[in-house]
C-alpha cells in the first residue's frame, strides 16, 4: 500500500504540488546568503504574516527574513502532510532552530502550520502559526523560568 503525498480536497493541480515542494525545499535550505531564492517562490505582491510581523510585497518579505536569518546557525523544517484545496495549502511542520542568541546556540524545536495560497505557481499569501513562547520568551533567563514553570503547572 502506498501512502500519498497529500490530502487533497476537490481538483487535483500539479502546479499547486510543485509551488509546494519548492516552498519545502526553499526552507529547508534557506540562509542569510541566499534570500534572493524567495522570488522563485512567493508572487512580487506576497502577503505574509507570522506571531512577530506582518509584510506586504517581496522586497519587505526578503528585508523581513534578512534579520531573521541574520544570527541563524541552522535551521531545518520537518513538514507534516499537507491539506490541499484547490490553492489553499495548509502545511504543519517542526522547526529545528539553531540561533546565537537563543538557548547559546542549541537546538530549539518550534510546532507551528502555515496557511498558503497558491496562485499561477506563486505563493501568494503565507500566514504562520505558532507559539511565540515557544520560539522565544521560554528561552529568556528570567520570563522564561516563569513561562516554563506556568506550562509545567497547567498540564
């Protein structure tokens, strides 16, 4: 029995699959050096918001990622199955996260899922969520001993 690659909801479309599996291998290979790689990716008029931001347009898409990336070490994405409908993606993923400035450089794990549109092979508008605690305030020395006492208490 064979397993497939996605879950698909209405008409299938391969320009959808491929926008998706270059959106997949751009993440898991892109740094500080190479941002100019997103063009091959997101449409010049990209909406894109996160927990941290929120852009318009390529330019200020690339200017956001430049200072995230700036004091990445690695960064690496585990993608889970994605939902598909028509050019609604929904994609959950893991992230493996190496920062100077977080944790001294270990490796952190974020859970989140991005919400794509697809339109003519382009990403067109990409949301993230995730738990910005997760990412940042839990490896703080101070908010961080508290966050991570409050979850340990509410489970």
């Amino acid at each position: 029995m064979s397993t497939a690659p996605a879950i698909e909801v209405g008409t299938r479309n391969s320009s959808v699959q491929a926008t998706l599996e270059h959106f997949r291998e751009l993440f898991n290979s892109l740094d500080a050096g190479n941002l100019d790689q997103l063009a091959s990716v997101y449409s010049e008029t990209v909406k894109f918001q996160d927990p941290l931001s929120s852009v318009s347009g390529l330019d200020q898409l690339t200017r956001y990622f430049a200072g995230a990336y700036a004091n990445v070490v690695s960064c690496r994405f585990d993608f889970g199955e994605p939902v598909i409908a028509g050019g609604k993606v929904a994609i959950p993923w893991v992230m493996r996260l190496r920062h100077k400035r977080i944790r001294r450089g270990r490796e952190i794990h974020v859970d989140g899922i991005s919400n794509l549109v697809i339109y003519n092979g382009k990403v067109t508008h990409h949301r993230d969520y995730f738990d910005a605690g997760q990412l940042l305030y839990e490896h703080l020395p101070l908010v961080g001993r508290v966050i991570r006492s409050i979850r340990k208490h509410a489970a």
